[in-house]
C-alpha cells in the first residue's frame, strides 16, 4: 500500500498561482500512471490531470491550458502547477493512480481561490 502525501495548497486570489505537490512513501516508478484529483463535497472526485511514467500529460477541458502536470520518478514526487486559478478551482486536491487504488487516498491539500 502506496502512502501519498500532498502539500502546497493555500488561500490564493483569483488569478494566481500555486504549485502542489505530491511524495510517494515508496518508488512510483511502477506505477504508469499518475494523476492528480479534486473533491468538492458533495460532488463526485474529479481527475483534473494526468501523467505517465515517460512524462506524457492530459487534462481534463476544465483545466485545460492552466494547470501543469510533472512528475519525477527519482523522488517519488509528482507535482500540479496551477495558474490562472479561478473559483471553481476550489477544492481538496490529492494525487492517486490513475485509475485510483481506493486504499492509497492521502489527506489531500486545500486550494482555495477566493478574493
């Protein structure tokens, strides 16, 4: 069982800018696929982006051209760059596989977009 740990969320303007990221307690080498996930309550969890082992992104439309996805399989570490940071981008975000192993959800990182 994979532990993931995320950090980097805060209270950001509509606007900026925040970077998120992500450490594995173990290699993620194996793992093909990375993805980072938001929950909003009462809303179903959303995969906004992904990654694969070579370092090949997608997006889903809503953060499209905004949101950056990395990863570096050395440190066991992916990463969410985020600019243009709207409202709606509030949420809980944390990073799994994709597709998600139900018993590896870490606590996740509160972003939060608010003037």
């Amino acid at each position: 069982q994979v532990q993931f740990v995320e950090s980097g969320g805060a209270l950001v303007q509509p606007g900026g800018s925040l970077r998120l990221s992500c450490v594995a307690s173990e290699s993620i080498s194996c793992i093909y696929v990375m993805g980072w996930y938001r929950q909003v309550p009462g809303k179903q969890r959303e995969l906004v982006a992904s990654v694969t082992r070579p370092g090949r992104p997608n997006y889903a439309d809503s953060v499209g051209g905004r949101f950056t996805i990395t990863r570096n399989n050395n440190k066991n570490s992916v990463y969410l760059q985020m600019s243009s940071l709207k409202p709606e981008d509030t949420a809980i975000y944390l990073c799994n596989s994709d597709p998600p192993t139900e018993t590896d959800w870490g606590q996740g990182t509160q972003v939060t977009v608010s003037s």
